[in-house]
C-alpha cells in the first residue's frame, strides 16, 4: 500500500507540474509548460518558461479579446511572441508603448510596423512605416535614415549602394564615404572600394582592415598586389603584414605560415611570431 500510494503521489506531483493551475491570486503554469501566454479566470498572463520561470500579470490586457499573431501572420516563425486585445501590443509579455493592434504587423524577431511607426522589439525605432523598407546587406532605410538592427549608421538613405559582403560583414556608402555596420571608413573611395576576406578591404590607392572595431589603414600596403593568406596573414609585392603589422624585413615571395593557430611564419631568411622576428630559418 505505501508503494502505491509512492507512485500515486509521484503522479499526481508530475501531472501538476506539466498543467496550468491556481486562481486569480496565485496563477503559475507548471514548471514544464512551454513559454507563452496564458489566460485563467479572465486575465492574462505571460510565462517565461522553464529557462526564465517568471509569470508576469498583463494588468491591461482584456482577455476576451486577446489574441496571439501567428494566426494573422503564418508567414512569421516569431509571431507567436506578439500578442494584442485589439489596442495594446505586448512582446515577449512587454507592453509595446504606443503600438497600434488594429494595424500592427510582424515581420521579424523584435521588429514590427503598425500605421504610425516601426518597433525595435519595445521601442519605435520609426516614423515611417511606409518607407521602412530592407536593403541588401541586411540594413534598413526610411526616408530620414538607414539602421543596422536598432542603431541609426546613416543619415542618407537617398545615397545608399551596397558593396558587397565578406565573413558576414556587409560594405555599403553613402554620400560621405564607405561604412561597415556603424564602423564608417570615409577615406575609402566607394567607386574602387572591394571588400576583402577577414576584414580587410581596398581601395585604389590603400588597404584597410576593420580590428576590433576600430578602421585602420595599412601602411605602405599597395592595393595592385595586395593579397589576403589568412585571418592573420597579408602581403603585397614588397611586404608582409600580420594584421597591420609590417613584417621586418620579411620576404613576401618565400614567405609562409608554419602555424595560423600559433601566429608563425618563415621566409627563406627568417622566423616570426606574429611580427616579430624569433630567429633565422634553421633549415636553411
């Protein structure tokens, strides 16, 4: 009997777990309840599931009129995260200020449009819906603007070119020169400009390499014969480069890397760490 009655409890302890119980006062889904929104006794709730076990009371919510999107959107995998009673739109279970439910619209993870504006997951992002429009590279642009995600990396949409993309990193101009994300390298020509392997780039008259954010120029590197070896390694007719680094006195016609992993390299004269010089070639 004390067995079964083991088990008997066991049960009934797995079978509140997996189901939504209480009242108004004392609402929580069970603890393996998938994330989402819920309505009990008249009100809403959102529950951050297993992973962020919070339920959070959506005080304004009306809940004879509440509904998620992904009916009204099928096309959208994210849409099932948006939910509106016909005049507030919350996301996530945050309340969207100043969204419209009568107009709003999905088409992203954290990005909708209503009438009047575009939202960055909880914030307008902009003021005009009608021209919001998404540009190759993965940017955005209205009339005023051009966003990379929520973030404003120019004020010159009417000038926009894309440039080409390399290692998920896209090039564009505008009318004050080339840009990367919000990385601007202005003294780029976008006429010449090429994008390269590992974040490094050309123009006509110079090479450029984007390094933990910051845009730098090469030194002496020439464009006409610049050749990109690896995340670390580059050489022209003249030099080799370990980022934007110039190799001491480095042979770029012998010139290759022992071990990426480790930053080494030889030419016929040399051994190098990084850019500096560790030895002469001892196998020579």
């Amino acid at each position: 009997m004390k067995i079964i009655a083991g088990y008997m409890g066991l049960i009934t302890l797995v079978f509140n777990l997996l189901s939504c119980q209480g009242s108004n006062s004392s609402f929580k889904p069970g603890i393996l309840s998938k994330a989402g929104y819920y309505i009990q006794n008249d009100k809403v709730y959102y529950y951050g599931g297993f992973g962020n076990a919070t339920v959070t009371a959506l005080e304004n919510a009306v809940a004879a009129q509440f509904e998620t999107l992904e009916k009204r959107f099928p096309e959208q995998p994210f849409a099932h995260l948006y939910a509106t009673d016909g005049n507030h739109v919350y996301f996530e279970g945050k309340l969207i200020n100043g969204a419209d439910g009568k107009t709003f619209q999905v088409f992203g993870y954290g990005w909708a449009k209503d009438s009047q504006h575009v939202f960055a997951f909880h914030s307008i992002l902009s003021d005009d819906p009608v021209h919001f429009v998404n540009v190759n590279g993965g940017l955005f642009k209205d009339r005023k603007h051009v966003y990379d995600g929520y973030r404003i990396v120019s004020d010159d949409p009417a000038h926009l070119t894309y440039l080409g993309s390399t290692n998920l990193r896209s090039y564009h101009a505008d009318g004050r020169g080339v840009f990367t994300g919000s990385i601007r390298i202005d003294p780029a020509d976008a006429e010449t400009f090429k994008p390269l392997m590992h974040n490094y780039s050309m123009d006509a008259k110079a090479v450029f390499l984007i390094d933990e954010g910051m845009p730098l120029m090469l030194e002496g590197a020439d464009p006409a014969t610049f050749k990109v070896l690896s995340r670390y390694y580059a050489k022209d007719e003249k030099n080799v480069f370990w980022r934007n680094y110039k190799l001491p006195d480095a042979d770029p016609s012998t010139f290759q890397i022992t071990s990426e992993e480790h930053h080494e390299g030889r030419d016929q004269w040399r051994r190098y760490l990084q850019y500096a010089v560790i030895g002469s070639d001892s196998t020579k």
